[in-house]
C-alpha cells in the first residue's frame, strides 16, 4: 500500500519540533523519568515552550498528520485528535506504531504487547 499523501514539514520546522519537543521528551525519559532532567525542564518551562511548537506548527499545517523526514526513516506526527483517528485506521501500513524506539522501550516489560507487534499475530492481538 503506497503512503498516503501527508503534508510535509520543512527541515526549519521539523528542526523545531525534534528540538523544542521531542529532545526534551527523550531527556526527561519517557518512561521511566529521570528527576534532574524533569527538574530542569520545568525550572526552563520546557512544556509551555513545546506546546507553543505544536500550536505554531499546527496553525502551518492544519491539515495533519504531518511527515517529518528525518534520518533514516519518515516519521509522522499527530497535531490533532483526528491525526491520532487517521494514523491508527491506516495502521500498521504504512504507519506502524512499531518505531524503533518504542520496540526497545516496551519490550523489556511487555514483549507481547500489540503496539510493538507485527504480522498476524498483531491483526489477532489488536482485535483483542
């Protein structure tokens, strides 16, 4: 199944998005959360800074989810709840909630769980 046709972010504003939202989100740690990092995000407001991003970027793109291409892979992102309604009908082709990064982080504690599944099996378990 080819991709469906997504606006795309520029390098500008995906820069932006990786820095002023996702990075702060990975330092945090977001699952198991690191206290100095959480401490020095909201000693810096990091959260408010990151929700102005978002709102920023959504008024440029109201039209979502939204592709940012970033190395190695394109990642699409949801800006509005109906974003979320569109990835997760288009799941798991082409948009996988698999990533990479959520395979390593759920499958130490839940190697079975459907979001990191693939295959058959995922069409059995997401029925569930």
């Amino acid at each position: 199944m080819s991709s469906p046709a997504l606006p795309t972010a520029s390098a500008l504003d995906t820069g932006r998005l990786l820095l002023g939202v996702f990075l702060p989100t990975v330092a945090k740690g977001p699952i198991i959360r690191r206290p100095w990092a959480v401490g020095l995000a909201a000693r810096l407001d990091l959260d408010t800074r990151a929700v102005g991003i978002v709102t920023t970027i959504h008024a440029k793109y109201p039209t979502g989810p939204l592709l940012l291409k970033v190395p190695l892979r394109k990642q699409a992102i949801v800006l509005a709840p109906e974003d979320a309604n569109a990835l997760l009908a288009a799941s798991p082709e082409p948009f996988s909630p698999a990533s990479s990064e959520k395979k390593a982080a759920l499958s130490h504690f839940q190697p079975h769980n459907v979001l990191i599944s693939r295959g058959p099996v995922r069409t059995v378990r997401r029925a569930l």
